[in-house]
C-alpha cells in the first residue's frame, strides 16, 4: 500500500531512519499547517503528529479529531483561515493526548461544537487524572518529545464530550449518515466514522500505515482479536476514501480492503502464535522471541515496526491470558538487579572485564551484550567504563531497532548514564510548559 496525497514528514519514519526523536518532533511541527483537500469536501490538517480532519456539510464542519493540546493555536489558524462554517460535530475517534485535546481555541473563541465520543473516553479521562505522573513519565521514555511530559491532572485540562454512546450511534448532520462504531483496538474507547453517502471511513487509530500499536510496553492492555475483528468489518463497507489517525490517507477501494485485512491476518498470526506457546508452556521471553511475521506480510509498508513490534503483542497477549509470573522461578520473588548485577562483576574479575566482554559481544550479538552492560552499569553507576558502556551499546541497539518504543526505552538507559537526561519534576505539569510548541 502506497501513499496516495503528499503530506507531512511522519515521525515515526524520521525516527525509524535514523533521525533522533527530538529533532523529528521539531520537524513534523507545522505551526503554518494548511487544510489540504483529500477529495471534494474533505480535508486533513496535519499540525505535528496526528491527523485531524474537517469535511465540509450543509450544516457545517464535522472535524474528527483534535490534535494534541500543544496543536491548538495551529488547528484553529488552518480551520478559520479556510473555512467560514460553523464547526457542528467534532468526533473524538479516542481519548489519547494527540487526538482529544486540540480544540481549546475554538472553545476559547466562544465555538460550541457538539462534542461526541465512546462513553470510555470520560473514563479514560478519570483515569487519567489519578495517572497523571505516571503518564508524564512514560510519555517522556517512549517519545523523548519536549512537548509530550504533560499529562492532563486536572478537570479543566480535559475537553468532554457532549454525547457519548456505547456500541454504535448514527448521526445525521446536512442529510448525511454519520455511523459511529465502537471497537476495541489500541485503546477501550475506541470510534472508527463511516460516512456511506461519501463511501468515507475514518479508521481512528484502527489504521496508522505501521504496524498496530497493540503491544506497547509502556501502557495499558490492548485488544488484538477485537482490532482484527473491526478491522475485517471495515474492509466489508467498501469504502473508498480511508482516512487514518496517522500516517497518509488511502484511496481505492481495494487498497483499503486488502490493507485492512492484512492487519487483521497480522494481528491473528500473533496471538495464534502465542496462545500455541502459552498452551506449550513456554517462558514468556521464549514466545515473545518464536514469533514469526508470515511472509506475505513481512515486508508490507503499513506492517512495518516502525511504532510498536511483534515480540511486544505477543507479550500482550500473554498478559491478557496468562499470569505476570515469566517462567524462570528466580523471578517470582527475585533478589535486587543491583545485587545481581554486583554479584555477575564479582564473579567476571571486576567491571573492565565485564564491559570488555559486552563490547566484544556487541558484535555478534547485541541483546546479549544489553545484559552485560547493564548490569556493569547497575553495579557501579559512578564507573566511567561503565557508563561508556551502557552508552556505547544501548545506543547501537537504539540504532538497530526500529521500533520507537524500543529507542525510548534504550534510549532513556543512555542519557541517564551519559548524564545529559532531564529529570522530571516532581509534579506533573497542570498545562503545557513554556517549552512546548
Ligand atoms: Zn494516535
């Protein structure tokens, strides 16, 4: 599946090509964005990370999503520089922090859209207040984003829907069906927009162009079998415009079918995969490593692990059918990874052994050699040796991943040992800093 309309670089190939996050998110910053038009009445803003859309009716604008709370001056310049209709209806397609949070200034401005989204989103949004640091932690490892440390803590830093439904809801806005439909996917709150009169679907982040984002280490459970089953009742509307919540909108029909259906076939690979290695008894890091991509699938560009990867919805699903306990019994009630780590240098003569035995390992095998390193940094932090170390081969696993979420991770090792990682506050911030965009 190719693109079909040019757009803005996407982040997730900047950093997948070598780019470091920081200065990828500087360069999918477009605080100039334009509307650019997708097909008659339809358009997409692309303002830094995600997709909002705006499609013109005989009643208004219908905009489905927001962007992040840092895209809002931006959102609002592209809408009222091009379009002098009342915005009607905004879809929350769920309630991240890129898609739910961009309409500050239309409210401030004195708009009152009819606001819509899965009855989940409000619950999301509770959640999130009593996650609020948790949340500016792990988005700061997983995107290393100047802009992305905020976390919303405090009611006020929410926009709430109006209107929330439960399984489905037809809207009719300008004598057009808009079907709304609930799935679960990469989230529990999922809405996914069916406009038959347009053969229009906006897919949420039911569809990204890279590989689905049901894995990731950082956050909460996602929902592989109900991601391929929205995504198999999706490829049944014939729809021939798909407008995806990242990424390049798809035209033609059979594109987005056939896209759709082999996300579905990905995603049931995997779990069949792992429930055969649950069923076998196998550790969990020994499934997580037999998982294979059939071939027909592999090297698909919208089934790159460019965000998320396969080992880590492989790991998701044993957390949804199994127990956390991995399989090796030293880790039910493990000792201290520092008093391991202290021991494994003891026993390799001292730290100059144990680095030069990662560095060397770093060669031929560099999962292997992450161990080594990190447990000679775990043992004496202080050690310049080590700290070079854990630097040296964290970041040449960064470099050959990838995967953001795994460069997040690594990288996180990395600039806590070379010195140069900012700590967090200890308050989660109640609005964006002055740093952000
Ligand atoms: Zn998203």
């Amino acid at each position: 599946m190719a693109e079909d309309t040019p757009g803005a670089p996407d982040v997730l190939n900047l950093v997948a090509g070598g780019v470091r996050p920081s200065e990828a998110a500087a360069a999918v910053r477009r605080p100039d964005v334009v509307p650019l038009e997708v097909c008659p009445r339809a358009f997409i803003i692309q303002p830094s990370l995600v997709n909002i859309y705006v499609l013109e009716t005989d009643d208004g604008l219908v905009m489905i999503d927001s962007g992040l709370a840092t895209d809002a001056d931006a959102v609002f310049a592209a809408v009222r520089g091009r379009f002098d209709a009342p915005l009607h209806t905004v879809v929350f397609t769920h309630g991240h922090l890129d898609h739910a949070f961009g309409l500050r200034r239309f409210l401030d401005a004195g708009e009152r859209p009819r606001i819509v989204a899965h009855e989940n989103v409000t619950r999301r949004f509770d959640t999130y207040m009593r996650t609020a640091r948790l949340n500016s932690l792990v988005n700061k490892r997983q995107w290393q984003l100047p802009f992305l440390p905020w976390a919303p803590s405090t009611p006020g830093d929410f926009i709430w829907p109006d209107v929330t439904y439960r399984d489905a809801l037809d809207l009719r806005i300008g004598g057009e069906r808009f079907a709304l439909r609930h799935a679960k996917g990469e989230t529990d709150d999922h809405t996914w927009v069916w406009v038959p009169g347009r053969k229009l679907l906006a897919s949420g982040d039911f569809f990204c162009m890279t590989m689905p984002n049901c894995g990731n280490p950082n956050k909460v459970l996602r929902y592989p079998e109900e991601w391929a089953d929205a995504d198999e009742e999706m490829a049944a509307l014939g729809a021939e415009i798909m407008l995806p919540g990242h990424g390049q909108p798809i035209l033609g029909s059979e594109r987005i079918r056939s896209g759709l259906l082999e996300q579905a076939e990905f995603l049931r690979s995997i779990v069949a995969q792992t429930l055969a290695g649950l069923n076998a008894g196998l550790r969990h890091d020994e499934i997580a490593r037999s998982i294979r991509i059939p071939e027909h699938l592999a090297d698909l560009d919208h089934l790159q692990p460019t965000y998320d990867r396969p080992e880590f919805i492989a790991r998701n699903v044993i957390r949804r059918y199994g127990g956390w306990f991995d399989g090796y019994a030293a880790d039910l009630l493990p000792a201290a990874g520092e008093e391991i780590a202290a021991e494994v240098v003891g026993l390799a003569g001292g730290t100059d052994q144990l680095v030069a035995r990662a560095r060397e390992l770093a060669e031929t095998n560099l999962a292997l050699a992450c161990h080594l390193a990190e447990w000679a940094y775990l043992a004496n932090p202080d050690d310049p040796h080590a700290r070079a170390c854990v630097v040296e081969v964290f970041t040449r696993r960064a470099d050959a991943d990838p995967s953001l979420m795994s460069k997040g991770v690594y990288m996180r090792l990395v600039r806590t040992a070379d010195g140069s990682y900012e700590p967090e506050s200890e308050d989660a911030p109640s609005q964006p800093g002055p740093g952000a965009p």
